[in-house]
C-alpha cells in the first residue's frame, strides 16, 4: 500500500484548520469521504478539498473495503463509539485528543487494538514540535542539572464558544470538562514527556467567566509533584480575550534554566549564570497547524509501514489519568497521591 485513503469524521474546526489541509497536502494520503451530520459543512469541506463522498453517518463507510483509516475529529463523547464502530470494522484509527472520557473507554480502545492487530494513534501533536523534542533532550543530557520548579501556561479566548451554551466545547456531558480537560491535555502530556508521570496532583478548577451552567471550568490551575525534587504548576485559561494565544513554559534546574515561548520567532533561551543564549531549533509561527501535520505525516507513515509511533495510545490514557486526577483533585478538594489512583 503506498497511499492510504482516509474517512474523514467530523467537518468541524480543527478537521477544516487542521486535518484536511494536512492529509491534502500528503501524497502518501487521501481522504475519499467525509461524514458529519452537519451536511451543510461535510459537503462545504468537500467541495473546497475535492472530496467526492459525503455522509451524514460515518457508519455508512465502515463497510468500505477501499477505507484504511479514519480520522475522527468529534466532540470528545464520540470517541469511545466511533473508534470501536471503527476497529471492529477493520480500520485503523487517527483520533484527536483526548483519547476518551474516561479510564475504562480507553482501556477498552487500547485492547481491541491490540486483539484486532490495528493502530490507534492519538494526535498529542504537540511532542511532534521540535523545540519540545529540544527541550527533553536538554533535560536528559543534564544542561538544566536538576530541574526543581516548572511555570507553564496556556491562555487563549474561547469565551464564544464557552459562553454558548448549545455547543460541545467544555461541556461536562460532551466535553468531559473545561479548559483543563481539552486544553489541558497537551500540557500535562508534556510534563509525562519530559519528567514522567508525576506522584501527585492537586488542583483547582474554576468557572471564572462564563455564564453558562453546562460549562465546566474556564480557568485551571494544577500542581503536579514529583516526589520530593519537583513540582510543575499548570495555568490554562479559555478567558483571555485582550490578546493573542499565548503558551509558555519556565523550567528551571540546578544547572540552568529554559524559556519557551510558542508563539515567539525564537522559542527557547537557555539561561546559565543570567546568562541568556539562544537554542537554534526549527519553529513555524503556526505551530499549531504545523505540529499536527507533523503527527499525521507520521500516523499515516506507521500505518503505511508498521513503524512504531511516537506517541502511543498508552501515551495518552496516561494523560488522561492525570487529567481525572485533577478533577477528582478539585471537587474533593485535596491532594491526590497518584500511586493510589485508579489502576
């Protein structure tokens, strides 16, 4: 197989920003169809894509023995469905973050594709950026000595969104939460790259802003330690409408120091004896686009070539098992030791 054709689930807007343009510009991809039950925008991203196969039903391509994988771009709530509607047909799965709503859901995932010899790849598109590849290399070639204390902070405008209560975005029902449970995904990912899985979380979890009773937080602020030699504190907030979307990471160790700034021209900074220098490292300004493109390029070339991936299924319900853990942290108000949390 040197090209493998795509189905397309979910027309929504990181399929249109994101996904398609990605898979358009991949000559070893193809999307042949793409399903939504928002006809008027599967038929819109069709059109401009060149896409000849629309569906209000994504089971209505299952049975398409010219369809390798899916790609599911859904409200967080579908995952678990399509993705075993999916695997049991025969098809390798492509799945925006999160993995699933819960624990259970993606255990099962994991499972049938493993028993079904299939691929489950989760797009935590950010380990794919090569300043956060740079960043753990630093880390493990000892520049920072021993890192202590981690700052980082995500903080962007999702207030539309937020504030209508009619769509999914941080929903409990469809979301599995706010700003921490999206949002937040790839943050905490970062932290199980670079340091591990952390000991234990602590958090508080606000809805600050918004006015809808169905949304869940819009500002979060977690605390992940590990063990007695590091904590990383976590800020995501939905509700910063006074300027652009920013995400920042601080880490600072025995032996030195490092700054990123995502959005910057020049991400990282090393800083020894207050000393700054420059980290040379190849960035795009759209780094968004940019690092999920990197992920499916490489999602289609392990599903192509049966290269193990970069980031694994297992990556991310670990991810999420820190996210629950958040919230169990916040509801209940205490610290949540991490050893003694689900399984």
């Amino acid at each position: 197989m040197d090209k493998l054709n795509i189905a397309l689930i979910g027309a929504g807007d990181v399929a249109s920003a994101a996904h398609m343009p990605s898979h358009a510009d991949n000559p070893k991809a193809k999307v042949v169809a793409i399903a939504d039950p928002d006809m008027q925008s599967a038929r819109a991203l069709a059109e401009r894509y060149g896409v000849e196969k629309v569906v209000a039903d994504y089971r209505e391509l299952l049975d398409d023995g010219s369809i390798g994988a899916v790609d599911i771009c859904t409200p967080h709530n579908l995952h678990y469905k399509i993705t075993m509607d999916s695997l049991n047909a025969g098809k390798h799965v492509i799945i925006d973050k999160p993995i699933a709503m819960n624990l259970d859901e993606a255990d099962t995932m994991i499972r049938t594709a493993h028993e079904l010899g299939l691929w489950l790849l989760v797009v935590l598109n950010q380990r794919f950026m090569p300043a956060h590849r740079k960043i753990r290399e630093m880390i493990n070639d000892g520049r920072l000595g021993k890192p202590f204390l981690v700052n980082a902070i995500v903080a962007g405008d999702v207030l539309v969104l937020m504030n209508d209560p009619y769509h999914w975005k941080g929903t409990w029902d469809r979301a599995g939460g706010g700003a921490f449970f999206d949002t937040g995904t790839h943050i905490v990912d970062l932290m199980h790259y670079w340091f591990g899985a952390p000991t234990a979380v602590s958090a508080t979890l606000k809805r600050l802003v918004v006015t809808p009773d169905n949304k869940a937080d819009d500002n979060a602020a977690v605390t992940l330690e590990y063990g007695d030699d590091l904590m990383a504190n976590l800020t995501v907030s939905y509700t910063m409408d006074n300027e652009p979307w920013s995400e920042k990471k601080f880490i600072y160790g025995t032996g030195g120091d490092i700054s990123m700034i995502s959005e910057a021209v020049v991400p990282i900074f090393y800083v020894r004896n207050k000393v700054p220098e420059i980290v040379e490292v190849e960035h795009q300004a759209d780094w968004w686009a940019w690092s999920i493109d990197r992920a499916l390029r490489h999602f289609v070339d392990c599903i192509l070539e049966g290269a193990e991936p970069y980031v694994t299924a297992e990556d991310a319900r670990d991810a999420l098992k820190t996210i629950l853990a958040a919230y169990q942290a916040a509801d209940e108000r205490r610290r949540i030791e991490m050893e003694y949390w689900g399984s």
